[in-house]
C-alpha cells in the first residue's frame, strides 16, 4: 500500500504541476520528507495526509490510504490487539524496560526501534504505525487507561531523547483519563518483572490480555489465563507510587538529565 499511496502522491502533484517544495511549504512539512513520501520511504502522520488532501483535492483518499499503509506496516501477529485496542473502553498496561508504546515520542520510538531487528526503511513505517496508535488517548471519549512503568524505564536511553519522553510522560499522564504510576526501584522484587503486558475491557465486557516476547505477542481470551494476569496487575499496581509521587519522581529524573 506505501508504494501505491507514493505513485498517487507523485501523480496528483505532477498533475497541478507543484514542485516537491511547493508541496512540503504548503502542508508544512520539508521537501526531503515528501520526496520520502513519494518513494514510499515514510507514510504520511494523519495531520499531514489530511492537508496533503485538501492541497491537491483528493477528498480524503490519502488520508484513507495512508491509515492502510501503516497498519500494512504493522506484524500479522499484532493486528488482532490493534482492534482490540481500538475498540477497549479501558486499558492496563505493564512495562519493566521501556516506555509503553501508546506513551511514546516519534523520537522515543525510533530509538528503540532503530535498535531491534528492522531495517531503516521498516523502522519509520513502525514509528508512524505507533504513533497513529496514539489518536486513541485523543478521542473525545478516549478508553481509561493506565500505565505501570518500572523506574529502570526512566533511566534509560539517549539524554536528549529521553528527556523529551519524560516529560511528554508527565504531561500526558495529566490527562484526566490517563493514569501514569511508577514503580520506584527501592520497592525490591516484586510479582510481574518477568514481562510485560497489556488487559483491555472491551466494549462488550469482555476481558482479554496481550503478552508480548522478543519475537512477537499473542492475545489471550481465556478467562482463567487473563484471570491470572489480572492478579499480577494488581500485585504491580501494589507496589507503584500513587499518581502525584509518580509524576514527581519523573520530573526529578528530568532535572537529573
């Protein structure tokens, strides 16, 4: 699908004979990334699509096309939870080593994308995936959703791009709707380090759960499964640091970079 939307691309700003330039000052964006664009290199964020509709009078077709490039971009095995996910009206989610995915900068997610097994190419098409993941927090009536983040998370990472994601993180976490809970280092061991992992309530009531390992992540639908990691949510949720000490204990990290 990337490389059709680029042909379109090309097409319908040769056809009102725009030049790159003309076309990235137009939709505020620079020349490089419409080239991009035009290459099937990048796929456009939704704001950028949408302008790029309205400069050259497509209707909503590169807005359309380029909501399906990036879940073309995304691994077979996470489409299932990406409806799931769409659809939840409440989400919880664990993470030990890293900044969950729905929480995270462009440039957050690059790095730790960058550093795992995809090719540059694969990695911005999984960067604009997870950022278009994103628009869920912004829905006028977005799902519940709350993060359980080990400390160690805070730690780690590139200072300059870390210190814009904490506090993206303590911005974000101010959202009536999105709650942010750091579990501190001295909290010594504690149930639920062996990995990550997500519980969504559908909108029909129904409960599931997603783990996710080094090679990919699997939905679980049992009730005596997703019953067991309802417990270790609590068992983590225990031990983190109410809201407010959260968010405090984050921007004493940002000091600190």
């Amino acid at each position: 699908m990337s490389a059709y939307l680029a042909l379109v691309l090309k097409h319908e700003r040769g056809k009102r004979g725009l030049t790159q330039d003309q076309v990235a000052e137009a939709v505020h964006v620079s020349g490089s990334l419409i080239a991009m664009f035009e290459t099937g290199r990048r796929v456009p964020q939704p704001d950028t699509a949408r302008r790029l509709d309205e400069l050259l009078g497509t209707g909503d077709l590169i807005a359309r096309m380029a909501v399906e490039a990036r879940r073309d971009a995304q691994p077979g095995w996470f489409r299932p939870w990406a409806e799931v996910e769409r659809e939840a009206t409440s989400l919880r989610c664990f993470q030990a080593t890293i900044v969950p995915g729905l929480l995270q900068t462009e440039a957050y997610a690059r790095a730790a994308l960058a550093s795992g097994l995809f090719v540059p190419e694969k990695v911005e098409e999984h960067v604009a995936f997870r950022m278009e993941r994103q628009a869920l927090l912004d829905r006028k009536e977005p799902p519940l959703t709350t993060f359980v983040i080990d400390e160690a998370a805070l730690h780690r990472g590139e200072p300059a791009v870390l210190k814009e994601q904490l506090l993206h993180l303590a911005e974000v976490g101010l959202r009536p709707r999105v709650l942010v809970h750091v579990v501190p280092c001295d909290a010594g061991p504690y149930l639920g380090q062996s990995g990550p992992f997500t519980l969504a309530e559908a909108a029909g009531g129904e409960h599931l759960a997603f783990l996710e390992d080094q090679l990919e992540g699997r939905v679980l639908a049992d009730p005596k499964r997703v019953s067991t990691l309802e417990r270790a949510w609590e068992a983590v949720r225990a031990v983190a640091l109410p809201r407010d000490q959260s968010r405090d204990l984050i921007l004493k990290q940002v000091n600190e970079l």
